[in-house]
C-alpha cells in the first residue's frame, strides 16, 4: 500500500498496529546485544545521560537481568558444575557464583557477584581464601579473572573457562605475554608466539602490532632492542 493513501483514520490504525510491533522488536534486539554483545551494550550505557541511563537501568533490571541470569545459571548446571579441576556452585537467590581452582595442593577461591542491573554494569570479584602465592601474582589473576567475565561476548562460564584454560597454561609452564600479562589474549584466545631474539620474551602477536603502532617503533617493549 501506499502511506499517502491513507486517511486520517487508516493512518491512526496502522500506528496503533506498528508501535506494539515496534516495541517487540526493539525488546528482542535490546536482549539479543545484552545477551551477545554485553561490553558494547555496557559501553553504551556509559554515555547516556543521568535521564535515560535511569530508564534504561530500570528497563534491564526489571525485564533483560532476571532473564540472563537464569540462563546463565542453567548453563552451570548444565555443566554439572565440575569442569576438571574448576568447581563452580550457583546461589541463584543472591546472584552470586562461587569459584574453586585447584592444581594439587594449590587452591583458588573467589566469588562472582552479579550486580542487578547486569549487564549493564560488569560482575565483581569477591576474594575468597587467598592461595599462597606472591601478592602480584594474586592480583594479576583476580584481574584476568575480571577482564574475563567482564568483556567476553558471551557468558559468565564462557569468562571463566577462559580464566581456567590461562591458569592451567600457567601451571604447565608457559609465560605470560609481556604486553597483556596474560598467556591467552582475551579477544583472540592466541598464545604468545612472537619471540624477541635477545631477552627472549615472548608476546601475542596482537598485542605487538598494537605495541609496534602505539610507539612508533619496532623494539622489544621489555629490553628496547630492534625486535
């Protein structure tokens, strides 16, 4: 048909037709980013004025958060909540997911709290019993553990399994890029492979043509010799 056919009344019914279906869709493509795309949506949300960014907080934490949340806590139990040496308990009522790593003796502890408006706003790590290691290193893997479930587009398992997959190339041996601090790039799932002939560190090869444009030069970021 053709709009500038309609009268009055036609063009009344057919907005009265069009908004619910309008409203779906918005909905539908709202959740789909929320539940693929989170670091995008979150991005967005970051620079929204104080007027919408309440609206669209309320909107989540009414309609899309319980949603994802129950999807994220069948996926654990999907997985029969043991994956290797990764143990992962769901405490659906308090959104909150309790980690246990081990390799022999050595344990891992932490706590993912998922806030109400997630994921508009990221997951936090809670500390549990601290594993016997040098302070830095602590850090280094709460914050891996961070940026994992924080920026993957994906889940919250999706985050962890990538956490566990680093930790246990840790233990096996492999070093760190030098550039991320992290064995496996967070985007990519690479490894470092890039080597420099005279300190011998190794660096995901991202990361390097990142460091390589950044600086304008082509040294190693570690001693500064021609890579």
């Amino acid at each position: 048909f053709q709009y500038c056919s309609l009268n009055q009344k036609g063009i009344d019914t057919l907005k009265l037709t069009l908004v619910p279906s309008l409203n779906t869709l918005c909905t539908v493509m709202y959740m789909y980013i929320a539940r693929h795309l989170p670091p995008m949506l979150r991005q967005w949300y970051n620079e929204l004025d104080r007027n919408m960014s309440t609206v669209v907080s309320s909107f989540t934490s009414s309609i899309v958060s319980p949603v994802l949340w129950n999807e994220e806590v069948l996926s654990m139990q999907k997985s029969n909540t043991k994956i290797g040496n990764l143990e992962v308990k769901v405490y659906s009522g308090v959104k909150e997911v309790s980690v246990l790593y081990t390799v022999d003796e050595f344990r891992i502890e932490l706590s993912i709290c998922v806030p109400e408006s997630y994921p508009l706003l990221a997951p936090t790590i809670r500390e549990g019993r601290k594993a016997k290691v040098d302070i830095t290193l602590w850090r280094k893997w709460l914050l891996q553990l961070s940026a994992f479930v924080a920026n993957q587009n994906g889940s919250l398992l999706d985050g962890l399994l990538l956490w566990k997959s680093n930790l246990d190339k840790h233990f096996s041996g492999l070093e760190d890029c030098m550039i991320c601090f992290s064995i496996i790039h967070g985007s990519n799932y690479s490894l470092p492979k890039m080597c420099c002939r005279t300190c011998k560190k190794k660096y995901h090869s991202t990361c390097l043509y990142k460091w390589f444009n950044t600086s304008a030069k082509s040294t190693c970021p570690l001693c500064r010799n021609v890579f």
